[in-house]
C-alpha cells in the first residue's frame, strides 16, 4: 500500500500499482486460465460423448418396445380351411399359411367398408401391404391348437407390416414410400383413417422381450428372448467354470506359489492374456473347441468356453486384489492355534475375502456378457435363432444366438426396421450390465472391509 | 447325454467313498475321533480325491483322444478314389462325419431303422433322400464308400463310448476302494488331501498357460498350412486385398499392407481423437478437481469403457456415419463416399478409448511426487507451469505406456471397424474413405460358407497371428516402460 503511493525511483520504470498486475504477470494467468479451460474442455467432450451416445440408443431404440397391431375379425371359412367339412386336424395341418393371407385381407377389407373409410383400394388384395407376413402362421397356429373356431368369426390382434409401424414411428416418412414398392401413399391414408377407429393402435410390445428372432422380411416379429436364453446359458458355463478356477489359480498364487521360474511364467502369461484382442480368443475357440474336438458350432457351450477362457485373468487379478487386503495377522492368527496353512486360507483368507471376489466376478461376468466378437468367428451369428431351447442340455448344444451377437446379425440386415431392433437390444443389453455393475458396486459398498 | 449320466455316477461312488472313508477311519480308532491323526473328514475327502480325480481325468483325456484316433482308421479307410480334385482327406471326413451323425438322428428320430441300415438292405440312392426327408443336413449324394465309412465311424465311436464308460466307472471305483483301504488311525489323511488340493490349485494356475499355448498352437499350425498353400512372401508384400472365393488359391490375391494401413490408420485417428481428451481431463481430474468433481466426473467417464463394443460399432454405423456424410458427403464438402469411412470407426474407437488413457494417465500423474509440485511451486510457477514442465515431464514414461497400451486396444478391436470401417481393402491417404482393417478380415474371412481349408479362410490365422504379435509387442514395451517408470518413484 504505501509503495505503491511513492513515487517511482526509477525512471525507466512505469507509474504502476503493484495491485495492477503487470504484463506478464497477467499473460502467465491467461495461461493458467486457458490451461484450466483446456482440462474442463477434454472432461465436458468426454461427458458430452456419453450424454450423445446414451440419448441416441435411447431415442433410435425405445422405438422397439412399441409394435403396431391390427384388430380385425376373420371369418375363419369352413370352405377354405376344411373341405371335406370333417374337422381333421391332419387336413386342416395342410392348408398352409398361404391359404389364410385371403381370409385376413377380406377381414381388414371388410372392416374398412364397415367403417365406410373411403379409400382408392377397391381390393382386399391391396390390404397385404399393412399385414405382416407372420399374421397368417399366428392365425393358423390358432385354429390347428383349437379346430372348432373353423366357421366362426373370431377376433385376432394381428401385427401391421414393418411399414405401417415405421410409419406411426415416424421412421418411414411419406416423402421415402414414393421409391418404395411395397407400400403406397394410399396404404398410409387408410392407415391415417384406420386410426381413430382403434383398429390400428401402437401398444407395448412383450413379444421383443420375449421373443424369437425371424427372417429378413419380418423385423416386425423379431425379438431379443431367444438370444437371451443363450446369453444366459453362455454366462451359466462361465460362471461354472471361471469362478472355481479362478479363485484356484489365485489362492495358489497369492498364497502358495513359490518364488520360481514357473510361476513367473504364469504371472507373465496372466498379464499378457489380460491383453490378448477378443478376436484372438475366438481364433482360439475355433481351431481348438470346433475344428479340434467337434463340438457342435453355434453352441452357447463352446460360447461360454470362449468367454471364461478371455475372462479368466480379470478374475484373478480382482481375486488376487481381495487375498491381498486380507491382513497378515488373521494368517498368523489361525497358524497360531494350530491351523495347516490350507486350514488358514479356505477357513479364514477365503470367507474375509468372498465379498472382493464377488464383486471381481459380477464385473467379469458383465464384460463376458458385451463380448461379441469371439462368438462370430464361433458361428453364433448368420443364422435365425427361432427356437427356445427345451431343457439344459439343449440349452448348451443347440445352436442358438447370444444377445450382442443378435445386435450384431439385426445390424447387418441394412434395414431401418431391423436398425430399430438393433438399438433397442442394445437398451436391454445394456440394462443388464447396468444391473450387474449395480449389484457389485452394492456388494462392495455393503461387504468391504477396511482393516 | 451319456457324459452328464457318467458324471453323475462318479459323483454318486466318490461321496460313498467319501462316507465309507470317513466310517472306516473311526472305526479303527473305535469311535474316538481323537485317537485319529486327522480329522475324519479327512478321511473321506482321501476316497473322494481319489475317485474323482483321476475318474474326471481320464474322462476328458479320452473325450480329446478319441476322435484324433477314430479320425486316423477311418482315413485309413477312405480310398484314393473319393478323394475327389481340388479336395482332400479333411473335406472328405468331416462328409463322414456328417453323414454318421445324419444316420445317428435319423434312426433315433424313427426315420431309418437300425437293422435294415446294418444288413446294407437301405438302397444307396434312396437313403439320401430319406436323410433329407429326416431333416439332416446331407450336402452330396452318399456314395458307398462314405456310407461304410461312416457306419464304421458310428460303430467305433459306439465302441469306444462304452469302452470309455466301464473304464471311467472301474477308476472311480478303483480309487474310491484303494482312499478307503487307506483309512486307518495312523493314516496321514491331512497331508495327503492338502497334497492334493495343492495339485488342484496348481493346474487352476496352469489354465493361463494352457490357455496361451493353445493360441499359439492353433494360430501357429494353420499359418503353416496357409503358408503351404500361399507363398509367404506374397503375403507379407503384396500390395493388394483380393481374395476369390469362386476358384481355390492362385486367383486371390492376399497382402497383408492395405490391411494394415487401414488398421494403423484407423487406430490414429482413434488416438487423435482419445489422447488429447483422455489426456487433459486426467490432467483436471489429478491437478485441479475438487473431490467433489472428482467423484462425479471419473466414474462418469469411466462408463464409456463398460459399454460394450458392439454398441460403438452400431453408434459408429447409424449415427456417427450418416453425420459425416451430411458434413462431408456429397451435399457437403464431397470428400465422402457412403458412411463407412477410416473418420466413422476412428472416431468412435476414440470416445472408446478415452476412459482407457485418462484413467490411466490419472494413475501415472498422481504417481508423480507432492514434493516435485511443492518444489516448483516454492520457486513462483503457476499451477499449469508446473505441470507443463514438472509434472508432465516426470510423467511422460508413463503416459507413453499409457498411450501405447491404447494403441495396442485400437489395433485389436473388432466390432468398431467391422460395422463401421468398411469392406473394401484400399491404400488410401483419404480419410473419409472406406478401408478395412486385419481384425474386419478375421471376421469375413471365417464367417464365410468357405471350407477351413482353402487358402482364403486360412489366411485369417496368418492375420491372427500377426495381429496377437503385434499386440503382445506393444503390451510388453508398454508395460515395461510403466513398470521402469514406477520404480523410479518407489
């Protein structure tokens, strides 16, 4: 305060107060200042990242828990299904479901002229474009499990074609259906005039949960419960067999493993693995598992092989993490009254560090669970995962999908319909690491100790 | 399921052996558990050890054998004849194979019968048809030599599955008997079981080499087929991707450089997106944030490295892509082809990867020592001078590690660059042109309807194996260089 009221000494120098910062000084904190910017920039691209990636699965995938249906009533006609009139379920078994498409078309036709809704579609024919290709086999399931509906006219929620959901989606715009040969801006003014007659609605759609995949033409009936059965399976066999070997491999190297040259070779190896690309693993899972002892392709089996082979070293080194905080002293403790050495650590090291191990274990089950790209090379994708497996040994043998692998197969079908099966796989998929990620950082929270 | 049945039943001995064990040790010592050198358990466990073990083992060992020895006879079998051109004896098996396994499901699905298949009664012709019919996969038209190959396939395999159950069962019992013999007062039963149990956790540990050789031994052997069928040198200087699957061999074409351009292109753009971001939140994260911030933006970034990659690939595809395109595409700029491009995959490789250097940055920064910050500061810099020219520098070992261990991840994804990189190998400078990379290569060239033993699907072993060395290298070096760089500061 008082230097700053004296006059200057010096003449060379300005009349500035030291209060006033002087040129460099305020250049050095413009440079403090930008870097300071820089360090929030790279953390608000980074958080930016997650919100744009998070929005757009959520935004491209919610789409698919929602599935237009179609009310109609169809006269199931004695003179089409049943000819010969004496209800036979093996003659009614052989009209197949190309004989009950007309019946639909007639019902949707009929039920437009009920509701006298104009429309330049003079034909019951020109329905096919709002009907998926699945409603007829849904009817004809129908009517073979029950024969007696023949004759009656019965209601059925059957699912519109792809189209008319992309269009109520906002996915299939009117401007796209000008080059589209399947459907035409007519079909989409009855869809319009359909609506507030309830015969066209968007409702929950149960069916993508729980459902099996289908064929190209029908992204409309593709669901994701099929690839979620063999999911699990996979995670089964990979819980089974890395969990048991996993802590093995650890409890011997933490605990026992003398300081020599095999077990630095397998430190050496574990921490390579750790690092070793997914694909590499599933070159393995090939040549060893399918070309070399033939077990059968496609197989969530070989799949979960795959997978605890990759996720063997992220157990152990979490496992090896959570033998390591147990304190000295409860070893020395059980050594102390009398305890084996194998006595100390499976009756005291073990349970103390089960919580850490847990945990290590869930979030090792969560990476095997995204992992996708050993199953290509395993065969799990190219082919339609349609049937739920009936028993375990099924479950492991069949072939069958995995859900990153259905993502994958619904991603390579270059249709906007399938896109939207894609993305909303990816909602459940992630759901479930959620889940898990959930329960570990619990398990942790609730379990661990500090000593 | 006659391998779950088996199980079942050496479960079933090895817990009687356990009990009768167990029994007999405090027998001996006339009910007084106390007169025994180990607790009865123990006892017990010796039986159990000793049916399950070796039981369990000759099992596997013989599931593995059995096939390799059944394969040799048979191919013994096959005459020159139906090794027919362009074919050899693998392709000719696995036919038998199949064609055994068609007969298998036929006759237990009730479409063939058993007898009329063993006295040669079933018509040749007609037995093609009627595998069809029973919903088995049958490529070519059975000929007789195949068909009495594989009966004698389905016969030996029916053989040796029974050899392999009574001789499974006879171990079981052998050892369970000769544990129970054993048990008597004086009996060291501990020892043995703890002897045991150590041998147990000592193959759990092995698993990982076991696992490592098996790499190797499975890319090593098929890159020395495709070598035999492929010149070496081709493959290593060809300037071009081409593989034909309509001709075997000589017409394709398959260097390995335009697929490792792609591959290191794509994982530069990848850091260059990744580094300066991972590496200057680590920066705030360790230098400047309040714990406050801390504890919400690090796990917030940390999410980005538990989504799987499938979902970067689909994010890279549908809606990185289509934006590039409108930016740079044909009503853009017109640098852009279609939306698979080098930027589509390298950009979301690098929000990947940003999670992956910054937490590793955050760990090698905070490694760095207080007193070297208090030193610097004690002499006027400010906070960004210090880091810029102590802690950084002190850090830069480390952060090279770190950056490296990102690269070697870049260079082995998979699902970003096949979804999102690409078909088409090409040696391009353009960025916002399509190019492929080894691992993408991998993918097709495997998940083709190509038999394994043409040329074109071996090739991917070759791209395995130079992509595992690659890898394996940069990990080494890196975590070398981190593990020197850690010790300095110990």
């Amino acid at each position: 305060m008082t230097d700053a009221s004296l006059p200057s000494s010096s003449e060379n120098r300005e009349r500035v107060s030291l209060m006033a910062p002087d040129a460099r000084t305020q250049k050095r904190k413009a440079a403090e200042r930008r870097f300071r910017m820089y360090g929030i920039a790279g953390i608000a691209t980074g958080i930016f990242f997650l919100i744009v990636l998070l929005v757009s699965i959520v935004s491209s995938g919610a789409g698919a828990f929602q599935q237009t249906f179609i009310t109609v009533s169809v006269y199931l006609d004695p003179a089409k299904l049943d000819k010969n009139g004496n209800r036979n379920l093996e003659e009614i078994s052989k009209v197949s479901t190309f004989g009950y498409t007309p019946l639909i078309q007639q019902a949707l036709f009929d039920k437009v002229q009920e509701n006298g809704i104009e429309t330049p579609l003079e034909k019951s024919k020109d329905m096919k474009a709002l009907i998926s290709a699945s409603a007829a086999a849904q009817i004809r399931d129908v009517v073979i499990s029950n024969p007696d509906l023949i004759g009656e006219t019965v209601d059925f929620r059957i699912l519109a074609s792809s189209r008319v959901d992309g269009y109520l989606k906002g996915r299939v715009q009117r401007e796209d259906v000008a080059r589209d040969k399947n459907i035409d801006a007519e079909h989409l003014d009855l869809v319009d005039a359909l609506q507030p007659f309830g015969i066209i609605e968007k409702t929950f759609n149960m069916d993508f949960i729980t459902g099996a995949d289908a064929s190209e033409s029908r992204a409309e009936s593709a669901g994701i419960g099929v690839a979620m059965i063999g999911s699990f399976f996979m995670m089964l066999v990979v819980l089974v067999l890395s969990l048991p070997i996993g802590v093995a491999a650890s409890i011997y190297l933490e605990e026992f493993a003398p300081k020599n040259r095999w077990t630095d070779l397998i430190e050496v190896n574990i921490a390579n693995l750790a690092a070793v690309p997914s694909i590499v693993f599933g070159i393995l899972g090939l040549a060893v598992f399918i070309q070399f002892m033939h077990l059968p392709q496609s197989a969530p089996l070989v799949g979960g092989l795959v997978l605890t082979l990759m996720t063997l070293p992220t157990i152990i080194i979490s496992t090896r993490a959570s033998l390591k905080a147990v304190p000295p002293s409860i070893r020395d403790a059980a050594l102390g009254v009398g305890a084996s050495k194998m006595q100390s650590v499976f009756h005291h090291v073990l349970p103390l560090a089960a919580p850490g191990i847990l945990t290590g274990t869930i979030i090792g089950l969560a990476q095997a669970l995204g992992e996708t790209a050993p199953l290509l090379l395993i065969g799990m994708v190219g082919f339609i995962a349609s049937n739920a497996p009936d028993g375990i040994a099924s479950g492991l043998l069949d072939p069958n999908s995995a859900m990153p692998a259905q993502i994958y197969e619904w991603a390579k079908r270059a249709d906007p319909a399938f896109y939207e099966r894609a993305w909303g796989g990816i909602i459940i998929l992630l759901g479930f690491l959620i889940s898990m990620n959930t329960i570990a950082v619990i398990l942790r929270r609730r379990f661990e100790r500090r000593w | 399921m006659p391998v779950l049945w088996l199980s079942a039943v050496i479960t079933v001995l090895a817990l009687f052996g356990f009990y009768f064990g167990r029994r007999r040790a405090l027998q001996s010592a006339g009910g007084d558990s106390r007169l025994l050198h180990s607790l009865p358990s123990y006892y017990g466990s010796n039986a159990l050890m000793k049916s399950v073990v070796p039981a369990f083992g000759l099992m596997i060992l013989w599931l593995l054998a059995q096939p390799l020895f059944i394969e040799n006879r048979i191919a013994g079998m096959i005459p020159e004849s139906e090794i027919s051109e362009g074919s050899n004896v693998g392709l000719v098996m696995s036919e038998v194979r199949r064609t055994a396994d068609g007969l298998s499901n036929a006759v237990a699905g009730g479409f063939l019968d058993e007898e009329e298949l063993q006295s040669g009664g079933a018509v040749l012709s007609d037995l093609t048809q009627r595998l069809r019919d029973a919903g088995q996969v049958v490529t070519n038209e059975i000929s007789q030599p195949i068909l009495d190959a594989a009966q004698t396939y389905r016969s030996m395999s029916g053989t040796s599955q029974l050899l392999m159950t009574v001789a499974v069962i006879l171990v079981a019992l052998v050892g369970a008997g000769w544990g129970v013999s054993e048990s008597g007062r004086d009996f060291r039963a501990r020892n043995v079981v703890e002897k045991g149990i150590l041998a147990i956790l000592i193959a759990a540990a092995s698993v990982a080499i076991l696992t490592t050789l098996g790499i190797i031994l499975s890319l090593v052997f098929n890159t020395i087929e495709f070598f035999s069928l492929y010149p070496a040198i081709e493959f290593f200087t060809l300037l071009e991707w081409a593989p034909s699957f309509s001709g075997r061999g000589g017409a394709s074409s398959l260097g390995i450089i335009p697929l490792l351009w792609g591959t290191l292109y794509i994982s530069f753009v990848a850091l260059l997106v990744a580094v300066p971001i991972g590496l200057f939140a680590a920066i705030y994260l360790s230098e400047y944030a309040s714990p406050r911030v801390r504890g919400i933006a690090k796990p917030l970034l940390e999410i980005l490295a538990g989504i799987p990659t499938i979902v970067y690939g689909l994010f890279a595809l549908l809606t990185i892509g289509p934006l590039l395109v409108s930016v740079f595409g044909k009503d853009g700029l017109g640098w852009m082809g279609g939306g698979r491009a080098v930027m589509t995959a390298g950009i979301a490789m690098g929000i990947m990867l940003i999670p992956f250097v910054s937490s590793l940055s955050d760990d090698i920064i905070n490694a760095v020592p207080q007193s070297l910050r208090d030193g610097s500061y004690g002499l006027g810099a400010t906070r960004s001078e210090t880091i810029k020219q102590v802690v950084l520098p002190a850090a830069l070992p480390g952060i090279v590690g770190a950056i490296l261990l990102a690269a070697s991840r870049a260079i082995g994804e998979t699902m970003i660059v096949v979804l999102g990189a690409g078909a088409a190998a090409r040696l391009s400078l353009n960025p916002f042109e399509a190019m492929t990379t080894v691992t993408a290569k991998i993918v097709s060239q495997l998940t083709g309807d190509s038999d394994f033993a043409s040329p074109e699907a071996l090739v991917a072993f070759a791209l395995g194996i130079t992509l595992f060395v690659l890898t394996l290298a940069l990990n080494v070096f890196a975590l070398y260089i981190v593990r020197k760089y850690r010790e300095q500061y110990e």
